[in-house]
C-alpha cells in the first residue's frame, strides 16, 4: 500500500506529473476512474487541479501496454510505445480483418487523420472520425474505434483531455515534443524501477503481466535495473521491490477506491487484496470492468458506485462484502470526506 502511494507513511507529491512518474503507467481507460484515481493520491487537489495538469500536458493517454489506455509521463510516451505497445501490433491484423478493413487502408486513415490535427489542432472524437470519412474510409461499427487505436498505437497521436465530456486526439509530437530517448536496455530499466517502485513487493509475473514482456525481457529489465529493484521474499515466494519498502509495518486505514485502479490492475495475481470469494463482486462476470472498491486494512471489503449527481451533491451506493461494525460505516463515511473534496460537492448514501 505505500508503493502504491496509498498508505500514510508513502512518498507525498504535489503534481499529476509527480504521480504518474513515479508509476510510470496508471490505468486510464476510463477517464473519470484514472482522474480519481490521481485524485486519491494527491489529497489536496480536487478535480478540477487534476485535469489542469492534464492540461498542462503533466501527463497523457495512450496505449503504451496491453492495448490499454494508461496516464504516462508525457515525455515518455514515445518510448513507451515503441518498448511495449508496440507489442498490441501484433494483433492488428486480426482487428482489421474483423473490421474488414486492409493495413494499406488504415495507413490512409492516419495519414488523413495526422493532416487534420497537424498545427496544434485538438479535434473530438467525432471530428476525427468525420476527417476519416472525408478520406473516404467509413468509420462504422467498430472500424473508428480501431482507426483511432492504431494512429495512436503508431505513435501518430494521442488521447488530449476532455472538451466538455468529448474525448479528443492530438498529435503525438506536437503535445509532447522533446521526447525523453533512452536507449533499449535503460527503457527496460526505467519500466522494472518504476513499476516495483510503485507495486511491489509483486512477482516476475505480475511484472510480465502488466508490461506485456514475456517472462525472458521481464527478467532482463529486473536486471537492467540493478539496485534500484530488490528481490524479497514473501511467504516463500519470490517476489520484488523497491528499496523503500524495506521495513514497513502492515497497512491500516480504510480507503475509497475507483475501478480499474493499479491496486487491483497492477497485478496478476490479487490475492493480498481481494478474497476470491469476492472477486465476482468486483469484476461481474469476468469481463474487465472493474467497479470501485472499499478497502480496509489493504483487503477489499466493499464495492461502491455513482447513484445519481447533480450540480450540489452526489449520491453513492454502497455495497458490502462482509460484515461491518458501526465504527467501520464511520470510517467509510470518513474516507468519503476526501471524494467530496476532490468532487467539491456534497456526497450522500442512498
């Protein structure tokens, strides 16, 4: 829990940028999910800070792994993909023959959709499409989805915050230029530090998993790493960490957290956190949406979600997982106090 900047003696930043370096990846799909969930680690800001730093380009969405959207430095894009991402090419083609569309004819939607937003342009989600039908490529059915992914898996643009509640795109090296270019080993370097930094004590798996390496490149860049990631061991398996994790006690407090938060996301095997007992609560049917969780002591102990909002007050469901005392309702209710902040407006149970 303090790798994971959630425990009170964990490292404190004030910046998006802070964050998510110190993460190196922080799961994005869902965009107000990743926004609270930059919001739990930075206490003091609401939403509106959040998405200012965003703004200020701290940050940004892509696919750098997994064929996944994730907040990454925005430096680093660049060289994220071309490690990682690069892996969800592969199956590009798969994707494009289900969508009936040939590479040659991809590459023309990008270029189409590069020449739209060149010169600082910000464009929705809906405007891209249009630039790619004025190609014309149709963006039917899933077609504007996959076009969207692959520009952005290339390289060619990336995720630009909101307009209003529009995704937008933007070109890659326009929104992020001066890229940081460390070479192969210290890229694989930088991605084992970060990522036990920020998740550990986790395994060679978790590691494998959340990168999308094989288990070989995995421990090649444990190795690259060199003591910036330590091996420990955890009730007789193998693990490792950063070395800031030495000595730290077991993890108390109770927490309010989003879905497809890097608590659950970051790791292959999730037995610490949630009993398996539990995990159909949390992801319904197995389908990758994950709800928001209620963590006590660092195990899951109930689900919540959005009821209802209005422009003064927010109204939550909550959903136990086991059994609560009187004082663990008040300190939930007390853990929502920080939600209400970061919403700036009233938080009620229904």
């Amino acid at each position: 829990m303090r790798s994971l900047l959630l425990d009170g003696s964990a490292p404190r930043f004030d910046s998006v940028a802070g964050v998510v370096e110190w993460f190196g990846a922080m799961q994005a799909q869902d965009l107000g999910s990743g926004l609270w969930s930059l919001g739990v680690r930075l206490p003091d800001f609401t939403i509106a800070d959040v998405r200012a730093g965003l703004e200020r380009r701290e940050a940004l969405r892509t696919w750098p792994m997994r064929g996944t959207v994730h907040f990454v430095p925005a430096r680093d894009a660049r060289w994220m993909l071309e490690l990682t991402g690069v892996k969800a090419l592969a199956g590009a083609e798969y994707r494009r023959r289900n969508n009936g569309l040939d590479e040659a004819t991809a590459n023309r939607a990008v270029d189409a959709l590069a020449a739209a937003l060149t010169g600082g342009n910000q464009l929705t989600r809906a405007k891209c499409l249009a630039a790619i039908e004025q190609a014309g490529i149709t963006t039917t059915a899933q077609r504007g989805y996959h076009l969207l992914w692959y520009a952005s898996q290339l390289g060619v643009t990336c995720i630009g915050p909101n307009i209003g509640t529009e995704q937008t795109f933007v070109l890659l090296d326009e929104w992020a230029p001066n890229p940081n270019r460390p070479d192969r080993e210290e890229a694989m370097a930088t991605l084992a530090t970060r990522y036990f930094r920020s998740h550990g004590p986790a395994t060679l798996k978790d590691f494998a998993g959340w990168t999308g390496f094989g288990l070989g490149e995995a421990r090649t860049a444990i190795a690259a790493a060199g003591p910036d990631v330590v091996p420990v061991e955890v009730d007789g398996t193998e693990m490792f960490a950063g070395p800031q994790a030495a000595g730290i006690g077991p993890a108390t407090g109770v927490l309010v957290l989003p879905g497809f938060d890097e608590y659950l996301l970051g790791y292959k095997d999730r037995s610490l956190m949630v009993a398996d007992d539990h995990v159909q609560a949390i992801v319904p049917g197995g389908n990758g949406m994950f709800r928001a969780t209620i963590v006590r002591d660092g195990r899951v102990v109930g689900t919540w979600k959005r009821k209802s909002a209005s422009k003064t007050k927010t109204v939550l469901d909550v959903m136990p997982l086991v059994t609560l005392r009187k004082r663990d309702h008040a300190a939930i209710a007390k853990a929502f106090e920080g939600y209400e902040r970061y919403l700036g407006q009233r938080v009620e149970f229904g």
